[in-house]
C-alpha cells in the first residue's frame, strides 16, 4: 500500500491469509505460563504463611463482580470459578477500599467469610487479604485463610503478602497488555482480510465501532490513527509522538504546569 | 514611602486585619484543661468511609449523611443526600469508637465506598470537600490513596481543609505504601499500636504517622448490631478523631495547628520540659 488506501490484489490475498490465520489464533492468545505464575504465587503463600489455603481473585470488567482464578490449600478445587459481588466480605472490602487486612475471628460475622465458605463448605477463622492493584488499575484480592499466627516472623505478614500482591498484579498487568494489544492487532487483521474492506486504517475503525469486540475500543481507536499517522508526514508523526507523550506524563502526575 | 505593595500583602493592611484568638491555655497544658469533662456536644464530625448504621446501639444515630456516586461512562461524581446503609460495617466501627471519647458530637456520614470502584479517589475527593464546604469540624478519613497521579489533587485539597478550619484524621495504609492524604504534613495521621484506653496516644517525633492510638484487637461496632474485634491503622484513627471532637466541644474555635499542638503536648509520651529561668 502506497498511500493507505485501497489494497491491490496480491496484498489483499495476504490480508485474507492473515486474517484466516487471526481468526484461529486470537482467542488463543495469551503470554505463556501466566497461569502457571499465579498458581505457583498462591502456592508459596499458603506453605510460607503456614496455612490453610491460599487463594487470588481478580475483578471482572463490570467490577461489580470477582472471580477466584487460582487457588491453593483445603477448597481449592471448589473455590476456581467462584464469583462473589464487591459489595460484601473480605474480598469486596479489600477491592473496595484498596485496604489490606486482617479478621482474627471471622466467626463472629459469617458474611465476612461467604465468598469462601458458601460453595467449599469451609468456614475458616481467621482471613489475611491484600489488594492486587498497580498504579492505574484494579486487579483483585489474594486471601491466605488460617495461617498460623504464632510461627516467629507472623507479626510480618501483612507486609509479606502485600509484596506477593504486588508480584501478582504487576504478572496480571503485563499478560493483560500483551493479550489486549495482540488481540487488538490480530482483530484487525482478520477484519481487514475481508472482502468488503480495502485498508488497515478502515478496519481499524470497525474494530473501534463493535461493541461486541473483546477489544478496547479506545486502543482500536489508537490503533487506527496510528494506521493514518504512518501514511501522514514525519512532522505530523513527530507532534503525535510529542502529544501522546505529554497526556501519559499528566496522567502520570508529573506534567510540568 | 512608596505606594507599591507585594501580594498579599494588602490583608495585613492596618484596619484590614481582624485579630486572632490565641490559645486560651496556661503552660504546662493538661488534659483537665482539654477535655475533662467535654463530651463533643456540638461538634461535627465526618465520617469518609463505607456508610454508617445509625441504628447501631454504639451509634445511637447519625446527624445526617452524603453517599458520593460516580457515573460509569464520564467518571464524574455527583452527591446523594440523605439516609445511606453501611456497604461493609467499616464505617459503623469507626464510628463507635468515636462515640466512646465524645459520646455527644453529631456524626455526619459521607460513603465513599461501594459507589464505581475505579472512580474511588474522585469519590474520596468529593467526599472531603462536601465535608469542608458543609462546615465539618474534623472528619475522619480511615480510608487513603496510594497513586501517584493522586498527590497533587489530595495535597491540595489537605491543604483547603486545613485552611477552612476542618480537622482531618487520617490513617496510614496498613501496608507501607504510599498514603495520600495521610502522609501530608496538615493532617494528623495515625497508626495502630496495642492497649485499648481511648485516651492513651502517643506522638512519633520521627514522622510521617505523627500519632499512636489503639489499633490492635480492638473491640468495634459492626453492622447488624454486632461487636467484633480487629486489628487496623483504620481503628486507631477514630480514637484520635473522638480526641479531637472532645477537644473541640470544650474549646470550639481551635485552628488545625493549635489542635495538633494540644494532642502533641497531652501525648502519653510527652514529657515537661523545664521552662527557663
């Protein structure tokens, strides 16, 4: 394509190819052994903790909701794929308020412990939880249930799983990143290979207008200006480059006034 | 003489300037003097946190209260007046523990909580200026940021609570995380250490958590009419706030600074300096 517009007939064969190659491959896609990294978190948590169980649940995208993806110790099995709202128990508070803590006798109020008691039948005592989150988003909460108190060093807890939180978000993060920015791309590739459509930059934009897309709309909207901006002039490129720079450092609380 | 003046200036101008009321106290200060006897009658005291239940027998009823929301597609907050549950029970315990140090102050409660959960820090920000533009007279904020996109906007507002006279409490994080605006030098900040007499406090000369208050294993209201014990920054932060209201409803008209230097002086840790002479 010479000036980002219609595709000629030999491009437009590699587009279809792309994107018959993008339709199996997309779903799929996710970085390796993220899975594995979670459950092996939760995994050291519950034997350093001298625990019960151990357990990592991480927000759904209407955040009214959080589902248990990794879990260790007595429950695991019955615990991955819990759902429990935000609005109540340990889980719900600690996303809520961004607030680590720590219940030493949960049998006093029940609800407090519903999102693990209510399908794994076990009702623990005592619940340490910290929040998963970075710097600009919400991720979850990881739960460490009975943990033995009394062992030397137990005073420390708190701030040992807040630093096994912290490895979780930023490996949650990071898969996230490559999985939405790949999906994204490889959407728009099979979009593109399509009959009806002649341009990166056009299917592009469909991406952004579905709203049934897996795919952030305002990333696939990125990605089509970026598709136009190739096709635009070095200075045009280089004041994108300067702008989109100064929103990220003022979002970041660093722009100068 | 010249005609030129600097900013500000003009507000020191003679027949311009009201005068101040210093503090009505003789040195050594003593907690006699600062609270014996008060019981937080008059005071107004925000509580910025989940809700509360006014039914609570520990709360014996809210003054009024304000649940903050924040709409889903813009990000912005708007304010709810009137009656409001309490989401998790947070908000009920700190309450409670206020009411053990100044049993008659008028509770106000502001929920930040339970409204959009990435809209919390523009919920937590409305929430503070509600409480200073409705002439609260402490408020007490168990809740902090960690973000640092958020230092400006929390510093800043810090700083207009304390200008306009609202005493802001804040606990630290629970974890040694950055906490916005429970750091800042115009609040007092506190964090937990063991006992459970609400007037045993101590003062960190090595700040930035400036007070020590029962925090650990705590017995606090909870919702449903329940009592339960926890352990929490968050705990130890409304003894401090009760404090501050007792003072207040003895002695109504402090400024935030006189406020910090009373609570300084009266610490269980503060010891008398011989005066010179």
């Amino acid at each position: 394509m010479t000036d980002g517009g219609a595709a000629g007939p030999w491009e437009a064969d590699v587009l279809r190819a792309l994107r018959d190659l993008a339709a199996v491959v997309g779903p799929a896609l996710a970085p390796p052994g993220h899975h594995e990294r979670l459950q092996s978190l939760v995994d050291a948590a519950r034997d350093a903790f001298a625990s019960q169980a151990c357990s990592i649940a991480l927000l759904d995208p209407d955040e009214q909701t959080l589902t248990f993806t990794v879990a260790a110790g007595v429950g695991a099995t019955s615990t991955v794929g819990l759902r429990v709202p935000v609005s109540v128990g340990v889980a719900g508070w600690v996303v809520s308020s961004g607030q680590a803590l720590e219940i030493t006798d949960v049998t006093q109020d029940p609800r407090w412990a519903a999102d693990v008691a209510e399908q794994t039948g076990y009702l623990p005592r005592s619940i340490l939880a910290a929040p998963l989150e970075t710097e600009h988003t919400l991720i979850g909460v990881v739960e460490v249930l009975d943990r033995d108190a009394s062992r030397p060093g137990a005073e420390r807890d708190l701030l040992m799983l807040s630093l096994l939180a912290q490895q979780a978000a930023l490996s949650v993060e990071s898969a996230r990143l490559f999985t939405d920015s790949g999906r994204m791309l490889l959407d728009a590739i099979a979009t593109a290979g399509g009959t009806e459509l002649e341009s990166l930059s056009s299917a592009m934009d469909d991406v952004a207008a579905d709203r049934s897309s897996p795919v952030d709309p305002d990333l696939a909207e990125l990605g089509s200006l970026l598709a136009r901006l190739a096709a635009a002039g070095l200075a045009e490129r280089r004041l994108a480059v300067r702008l989109v720079a100064d929103v990220l450092d003022y979002a970041d609380g660093r722009a100068t006034p | 003489m010249t005609g030129v003046l600097p900013a500000w200036s003009w507000q020191f101008a003679r027949g311009h300037l009201p005068s101040v009321a210093a503090l009505p106290a003789e040195l050594p200060l003593t907690r006699e003097w600062a609270w014996g006897g008060a019981t937080g009658a008059g005071v107004k005291v925000a509580v910025i946190d989940s809700g509360v239940d006014g039914a609570h027998p520990a709360i014996r009823g809210v003054a009024g209260g304000v649940a903050v929301e924040v709409d889903a597609r813009t990000g912005r907050t708007t304010l709810v007046e009137g009656p409001h549950a309490d989401l998790y029970g947070h908000g009920t315990a700190c309450a409670g523990i206020i009411r053990r140090a100044a049993p008659e102050c008028e509770i106000y409660s502001v929920r930040v909580l339970g409204a959009r959960l990435s809209g919390r820090a523009a919920a937590f920000v409305t929430g503070l200026r509600w409480a200073v533009d409705n002439g609260m007279h402490v408020a007490n904020l168990s809740l902090s940021s960690g973000r640092a996109s958020q230092f400006a906007t929390f510093h800043r507002v810090a700083d207009e609570a304390y200008f306009a006279g609202t005493v802001l409490v804040c606990a630290v994080n629970n974890i040694p995380v950055p906490s916005y605006p429970s750091e800042f030098a115009a609040v007092l900040s506190v964090a937990a250490r063991a006992g459970d007499d609400p007037f045993d406090y101590d003062y960190n000369p090595d700040p930035p958590v400036e007070f020590g208050a029962p925090g650990v294993d705590v017995d606090v209201a909870w919702t449903g009419g329940r009592t339960i014990r926890a352990t929490g920054n968050s705990f130890a932060c409304p003894h401090v706030t009760g404090l501050v209201a007792r003072l207040l409803s003895k002695h109504p008209g402090l400024t935030p600074f006189q406020v910090k230097t009373v609570l300084h002086a009266l610490a269980s840790n503060a010891r008398a300096v011989p005066t010179p002479g």
